[in-house]
C-alpha cells in the first residue's frame, strides 16, 4: 500500500477518534494524567515535522516516526478531552442566586404599589 494511502488513512481516522473520545461518557482524571495527554498534544507530532523537515531520515524511519507521532498525539487528545470539564465561570440551573429572593420580593412590592408604568391607549 503506497504510503499517500496510508497517511490519508490516518487523516481520517484520526480525527475520527479524537471526536468519539470527546463525546463519550467523561470520567474524571488526575491533573497528572491530563498533563501527560497536554505533554502528548504538543510535543511528538512537532518533533516529528521537524526531524521530516530536517531531512536526517530514511524515507521508511521517517513515515513510521509521522505515524507513532501521530497515534501519541491522538491518545493525548483523547486523555484531554475525556476527563470531566473544569467548572470555569458554570452555574449550577438548579441553584438559586443568593441576591433572588430579595429580588423577588422587592419587584413584587413595587408592583404591588401601583407605581408601575403602565401604557394607555
């Protein structure tokens, strides 16, 4: 199988798999092991661009370092994005604001006063 295939192979099922580890059930991780999946993003597959670009390797050593590189990064981003989102800025729909009831009852006497503005025909 000539090596173009091969690549435009890995293209597609590369994404592929990052897409159905992102949308699965999320568990949580260990802050290590989503730093070990954050390692695995930026680090092989640059390497690998370089040494291609390098020009250091046989054609052989060099496709099969591209893939390896390409199969770690895929791992990293599925340990990434399979663990449980941080609750940066989420507010839980259940809970009530703590300022609400105050709120609530102000506006319900406001209204009850008779102040409101009301439009005329």
């Amino acid at each position: 199988m000539p090596l173009v295939l091969v690549d435009a192979a890995v293209g597609v099922l590369v994404p592929a798999a990052i897409i159905v580890f992102g949308i699965r059930a999320r568990r949580p991780r260990s802050a290590r092991v989503r730093g070990f999946g954050w390692l695995l993003v930026a680090v092989p597959l640059p390497l690998a661009v370089a040494l291609h670009l390098a020009g250091r390797l046989p054609a052989t050593v060099d496709q099969a370092t591209f893939l390896a590189c390409v199969a770690a990064f895929a791992l990293g981003a599925a340990l990434v994005l399979s663990g449980e989102e941080p609750d940066w800025g989420r507010e839980d729909a259940d809970e009530t604001p703590p300022w609400w009831p105050a709120f609530e009852e102000e506006f319900r006497a406001y209204e009850a006063s008779g102040r409101s503005t009301k439009v005329r025909a």
